[in-house]
C-alpha cells in the first residue's frame, strides 16, 4: 500500500466527507442500476397500438367496419386521386378548351405500324412535337409506359414501369369521345412531361 493512500485510511473522516462519498455511492449505485434496466428493458409485444378516443376526421378518410379493429371500427385513409389518367369529355372541342391546349395543336393518332412494346415516352421523345397530343384507340395489348407511375390506358390491365408492374384501377373508364368510332382515351403533352419528370 502506498503511504498516501495508507495515510488517508488511517485518519478519520469528518462528517462532511462521509455524507459526500455516501451521496456519490448511493448515485453511482442507482446509475447502475438504471443502466442495466434500460439496456434489459424491452416492449412486451413488437408492436403498438394507438387508439384515439375521439377527434374530427380529415379529407378523404372514412369510418369503415373491420371485426380486426379495437370497436370494430377503423379509419379508412385514400380518396380516389383524379387529378390523374385521362379525363373523359363529350366531345374533341370540349376536351380541347377544358385541356386549355394551343391553338395550334395536333392531334396524333397511335400508329398501329409502331411496335406494340413501344415506350410511350420514346413516341414524345421521337415523333411528337410540344404541342402534339397524341390519341391512343383501345386495345388489348398494353401501352407500355416508362414511368413509375403508369397511365391508365383503355382495357389495359397493367404496365410495366421502372419500379415494376404496376396495376391499373380505372373502373370509371375516361376516355374523350370523337365525332365517329371508338372512345380513344387521350394523353397531353403537357400531361406527359410531368409524368416523366417524376421518373
């Protein structure tokens, strides 16, 4: 034992010095303590739930019935976005001033000579200019977009995109009607653009 440590054991301590280490002890015991609880502690189930008592509703969410839910009752987010695929119109011109598109527009019909696979995005690249629309006829053959958000073309079930198949919900069926023949769904230029700069 070192003489400094022999010589502080040996003498008596005063009541001030006591209380201190006893304070430090007592805190270093707790701190321990502490610190093994939390680093055993852990949620009894792997997830939480939360269940509002009560509150107002915001857009596009509905009280549904679900028999899985607390009550039997849950919020059911997600309005229909139709801001989205084409609109349907009951007629070109009407399309054409709801669209606002230029006065100089054309209107491009699908060449049926393209491809069946041909990239949508590759048609405005290459053979549309920037106040073309072009018209897509129905098919059975899906137009295959280059987007990760697809268009939702006339009996077309799904497209292929950047981040997969992706499913087309369009129960509505919008199409712009013509003077004669099929409805031709339509798709802007302008609309097109956008479109792909969320690629």
């Amino acid at each position: 034992m070192s003489k400094h440590l022999e010589k502080l054991l040996s003498r008596e301590m005063t009541r001030k010095e006591f209380l201190a280490y006893g304070f430090l002890a007592v805190m270093a015991v707790f701190g321990i303590v502490g610190l093994v609880r939390q680093l055993t502690s852990r949620a009894s189930t792997l997830t939480a739930d939360i269940e509002p008592e009560g509150g107002t509703l915001g857009s596009g969410a509905t009280v549904v019935t679900d028999t899985g839910a607390s009550g039997g009752q849950a919020v059911q987010f997600g309005s229909t976005d139709t801001t989205r695929g084409p609109i349907s119109y009951p007629s070109l011109a009407a399309a054409r001033a709801a669209l606002k598109t230029p006065a100089n527009a054309n209107y491009v019909m699908w060449n049926n000579a393209w491809p069946v696979n041909r990239d949508l995005e590759d048609i405005f690249a290459l053979e549309l200019g920037d106040n073309d629309i072009l018209v897509l006829p129905e098919r059975t053959q899906p137009y295959v977009i280059d987007s990760s958000e697809g268009f939702r073309a006339a009996g077309v079930a799904s497209v292929t995109g950047r981040n997969g198949q992706l499913s087309i919900v369009n129960p509505t069926r919008t199409f712009v009607a013509p003077a004669h023949g099929s409805p031709w769904p339509v798709l802007v230029a302008a609309y097109w653009a956008l479109a792909r700069a969320q690629l």
